[in-house]
C-alpha cells in the first residue's frame, strides 16, 4: 500500500515523533509532506523516510483563530492543495496527521479520490481549540474513511464536538523497548555532567508551554527539601518565548537559580531519563496521551503525571507511577517527597510499569494494529469501486 502522510510541523513534537513509527513499515512506499522545512524534516531522513517539504509559506491559522482569519487562510493554501491533489494520484491514500494537514488532506482527497485518514493527536475541547477551529475539524474528519486517535480522552471530545462514532479507532503511541536501556556507567557519567552526581533530579520533559505546567513543577520544587532539583528538557517550539521569561522570573523570585537547570531541546530523552530520579508530567489542561509518561515508564524512572486527559489510561497511581491533581503544587511536593523518602517502594513500582510499558506501548503491537486497519480500508474502497 502505497499512502501520503501528510503533517504541518518542520518540528518534532510528540505527533511528528508518533509519525516516524507510524511512516517507518512504509518507508519503501511513502511520502512524507511536510508543511515546513525544519528538524523534523532531517530526522526523517535519518529514519530513511522518503520526505519531501511542500511549501515554505506559513500557514496563518492559530489553535484560537476565529472563522475570518481560517477563511483568509483557506486563498492561501490554494497552491498547496493543487501540489497535494498531483502528488496523491500516485499513492492509495493520503494520512494526515496534524489538524492543519487534514484541511489540506480533506481536500486533496475529493478531487484525487483517495480514501482520507486522520489521526487525531489532540483534545478538542474549548481549553485548547477555538470554535471554529473544532467545527473545521470534526466536519473535515467526518469525511474521512477512518479517525485514529491517541486515547480514549481524544476520542470522547472528538464525539462531543460532533464527530462520527463509528469513524474512530484508538490506538496509543508505539515505542522500541530497547531504544530505553542504557548501562548504569552512561547514566552516572550524564548525572557528573549535570554536576547533579549527590541530587534527586526531577526531570520534565516537554516543550515549555503554558499548558505542560513547568511552572507548577518550580512552585512545588520551592517546598522540597533542598537536594531535590529539576531539569527543564525541552525547548518553546511554537514560539512561546513570553512563557520561558515567565519562567526564569518565577525561579529568581523563588531563588531557586541554583535547582533548576533549562537543557533546551535533546534528541538523548532515554538516558536523559534514565538519569533522573523522578519525572514529572505536570499539564495544567488534559494531555492527549502523553508519550513523556510512557518514555518514563520505558526508562525504569518512576513517574508522577498531571491526573487528567489520556494520562489517567497510562497510570494507575501507587501501581505503575503517580498521579496528581492539574495544577496542585502542593501535591506534586507531597508525591516528590514520598519518591524522596521511600525509595524502595518507588523503585518497584517504576519497574512494574517498565514492564507492562513494554508490552503494552511495543512498537510492533501498534503498527499491527494500524497495518490491520488500513488493509480492512484498502479492502472497502475495492469493494466500493468494483460495486460502483
Ligand atoms: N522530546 C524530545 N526532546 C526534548 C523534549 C521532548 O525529543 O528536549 C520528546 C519527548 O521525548 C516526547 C515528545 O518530545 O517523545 C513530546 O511528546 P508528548 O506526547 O509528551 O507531548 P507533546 O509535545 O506532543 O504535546
Ligand atoms: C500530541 C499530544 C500529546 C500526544 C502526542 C502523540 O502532541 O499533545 O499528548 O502524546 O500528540 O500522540
């Protein structure tokens, strides 16, 4: 089978990172288009993904546009839609992976007749998406064959905002175990590197954003007992520089410059991990699925996530890691302090969940379960054409 996946980004967030497992079984028969040149582009070159940027003008829409500004939007894209409509007469479908992609994909599937899939990586609700930019999308997505979505979250706010039932299949993250072994002499030499060899290190592992809560994560870091101290993995991707000021404000007031250490964005996550004592998922809105959490469980960490979203289908708390309530700083410092004091407790758990992560997210499992639903798609638009 022969498929167009389509995605916005040039930057790896969590759906471009998903994408490069998703693409890899296909790599021989597929084309990524991307809507921006950038990192992400590089990384799937690294994969041996063919890839190819299709346009280098930004595409305007915001996650809050109103209606007027996507319409402006929609003169815009014109040029992009004609390559996209060409290029798909050469593959069997067209996958689109982002919400943007899917405005294009929508199209281009109409005019080149190409079944139409969309893999929703977001929660629509109000705490992310404007109105018009949740009724763009469940329309568009109501007229794709299938909707793969990345959680049971996702999937109830896509039903709520007026998708189809019957379009929709979950399916989580895949990820490669063995991608999360590291050797106990690499992890020491990253903590000496840190010069954090004596600390408990809580590590947060997202891009800086308002709604992944770093700032959360520092409020309850100023009621730890001292030699607990953060890293900030990851860097503002989607230009939320006024967040990342906000951030280093808020640590000056608390005076706590010499506990928290920003390592901007990593390609090294696993040992970077590995090294922590305690990774911290701390979204003050419902994460989708949250792939940190999973990554976590993978590196034998113990992990502490935001109770809400598809977060709460990866942990069970006191079974597989912890959970705490969005936006209790207090909590968090409660649940710190336990990981601080009961360390043989915490490590058990953090093994358990390491090893049902690692049957339960596995790579192969996944793709399986993507390849069975796109033969059965492939299976239908045969059968459709032979009846019409
Ligand atoms: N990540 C990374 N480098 C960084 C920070 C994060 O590669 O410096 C990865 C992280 O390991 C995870 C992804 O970015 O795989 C973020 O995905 P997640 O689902 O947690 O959140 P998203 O940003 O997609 O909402
Ligand atoms: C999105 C979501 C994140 C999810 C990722 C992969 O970026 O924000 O929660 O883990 O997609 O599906």
């Amino acid at each position: 089978m022969k498929i167009l996946f389509l995605d916005q980004s040039g930057k790896p967030g969590g759906a471009e990172l998903c994408l490069i497992d998703i693409a890899k079984p296909y790599q021989k028969n597929c084309l990524v288009g991307l809507f921006a040149d950038g990192s992400f582009k590089d990384l799937l070159e690294k994969h041996d993904i063919p890839v190819e940027v299709l346009t280098n003008q930004a595409i305007q829409v915001k996650k809050e546009s109103s209606l007027s500004q996507g319409l402006a939007s929609m003169t815009q894209l014109a040029p992009l839609i004609a390559k996209v409509v060409k290029i798909s007469r050469n593959y069997d479908l067209i996958y689109a992976n982002t919400q943007k992609a899917l405005v294009v994909a929508a199209i281009a599937s109409f005019f080149s007749r190409r079944p139409l899939v969309f893999h929703l990586h977001d929660i629509l609700s109000a705490e992310h998406f404007s109105k018009t930019n949740r009724t763009i999308s469940v329309n568009l997505a109501n007229r794709a064959s299938l909707v793969i979505v990345n959680s049971q979250a996702s999937k109830k706010a896509f039903i709520e905002a007026g998708g189809k039932a019957e379009l929709v299949e979950i399916v989580y993250n895949g990820f490669e175990p063995q991608k999360y072994i590291n050797n106990r002499i690499e992890i020491n030499q990253v903590r000496k590197q840190l010069e954090l060899e004596d600390k408990f290190i809580v590590g947060h592992f997202s891009r800086l954003a308002p709604w992944k809560g770093q700032h959360i994560l520092i409020e309850a870091l100023a009621k730890c007992p001292p030699e607990v101290t953060v890293i900030l993995v990851g860097d503002a991707l989607f230009g939320e520089q006024d967040y990342v000021k906000q951030l280093h404000q808020q640590i000056d007031s608390l005076q706590l410059q010499n506990r928290v250490k920003f390592l901007g964005f990593r390609n090294d996550i696993p040992l970077l991990m590995a090294a922590c004592n305690l990774v911290a998922h701390t979204s003050t809105s419902p994460e989708p699925f949250g792939r940190v959490i999973v990554e976590a469980m993978l590196s034998g960490t113990p992990v502490v996530a935001a109770a809400s979203g598809g977060a709460v289908e990866l942990v069970e708390s006191g079974v597989n890691g912890f959970l705490s309530t969005p936006g209790n700083p207090q909590e968090l410092t409660e649940i710190i302090e336990t990981c601080l004091s009961d360390k043989q407790k915490t490590d058990a758990i953090a093994q358990k969940a390491k090893d049902s992560a690692s049957q339960r997210f596995h790579v192969a499992n996944i793709n399986q379960q993507i390849a069975l639903l796109l033969q059965q798609l492939a299976v239908n638009s045969e059968q459709r054409t032979a009846n019409s």
